[in-house]
C-alpha cells in the first residue's frame, strides 16, 4: 500500500504517531516527512484505502520545508485531541478533533519557534497536560494554547526523553566519561 496515495509523491518519513482512545471508535495516524510536513489521516480511512489525508506545516519560518519533523505526540485534553509536532527550530500544536471523532476544522493553536527537538527527545506528560520537550539546557513543558510553561535546567547533551507513569527520565551523553581517542594505532588500548 502506498500511503500518500498514487497522485502524491511518497515523502520521506521521519517520525510517526497513533492515537485511538479507548472510550471512543476512531484513530488517527500523523506522519511527519522530512520536508517539514505532517499528514494526518483518520485510521478508518486507512483501513478503506481511502487516503485523503490533511497536510499540516510544521515548518511555518521560512525557508518554508526545510526542517524536518522531528516528533509528532498526540495528547488527548479534556474533550479534545492535541496533536504537537516539531522541528529542530520549532513546536506547533493543533486541535484535530473532539474525543467522539468529530469532523471539526483543524485549529492551530500555537507554533513557538523559540527552539525544537531533537529525534526521541519528547514525549506527552498528562498530569500537566503538556508536552515536553529535552533542549540543550532544559526540559521544558509546553501548553497546547500557552507555548512555553515552565523548563527544568538540566546540564547535558539529551539522547532521550522518556514518560512512565508519573515520572520522566532523561538520558544525557557525557562526553567527559568517554576516552579520547587520536587516530593513530598507538594510542588505542590494548584488547586482551
């Protein structure tokens, strides 16, 4: 099957994101490319092959398409779905529908482009209702409508961000614990 449909070049894609409450009887499927796009299908209309998905810009700074979406994260808020994307430069959230599957108009409802993310370095944290995101000095927490609540200083290079529970885990990369290493044969150790 091809996803973007036959008169659609395919995009190359960078991230994806399911989301289907228990208590309703419909899914969504995003799929971020790598030319700063989000397709948005409804998952019944992927089961029919009826692919007619709506295409969201996550890349909204010029040079428009450049940025590739580096996470997509749905968050289901009260009677509504939120569904964040970033970029490198960028986080934007949209309301794309009520929780009953309502064929409501997509809404943007903020794009912050103060900074983004990294691939694997968001996840959705429902006790605050928020998204949040690891950058290089923080984990900050981002509002649906607000941007930018509240950041958590944290020194490292983050890998990963990662929800469970309550709780949020952060895997940074200390380059001070690894060896230097030159490129000569001399200088490397010695397996025994």
């Amino acid at each position: 099957h091809r996803v973007f449909g036959q008169r659609g070049p395919e995009g190359q894609v960078t991230c994806m994101a399911a989301f289907g409450a228990a208590t309703s009887k419909f899914g969504l499927v995003a799929i971020g490319c790598k030319s700063g796009t989000v397709q948005l299908f409804r998952a019944q209309d992927l089961l029919q092959e009826k692919q007619t998905p709506v295409t969201l810009n996550a890349a909204e700074e010029p040079p428009q398409g450049t940025q590739e979406v580096t996470s997509l994260e749905f968050l289901e808020q009260g009677s509504r779905v939120v569904l964040f994307a970033c970029t490198s430069n960028a986080v934007c959230s949209w309301q794309v529908c009520d929780q009953n599957g309502g064929n409501q108009e997509l809404r943007l409802l903020n794009a912050d482009s103060t900074g983004g993310a990294s691939a694997g370095c968001t996840c959705i944290f429902p006790g605050m209702n928020a998204l949040l995101v690891a950058k290089a000095d923080a984990v900050f927490a981002y509002d649906p409508q607000e941007g930018n609540m509240s950041a958590m200083p944290l020194d490292g290079e983050k890998v990963i961000l990662k929800r469970f529970k309550s709780y949020f885990a952060v895997v940074t990369a200390d380059s001070a614990a690894l060896p230097a290493f030159s490129s000569t044969p001399s200088s490397m150790p010695k397996q025994t």
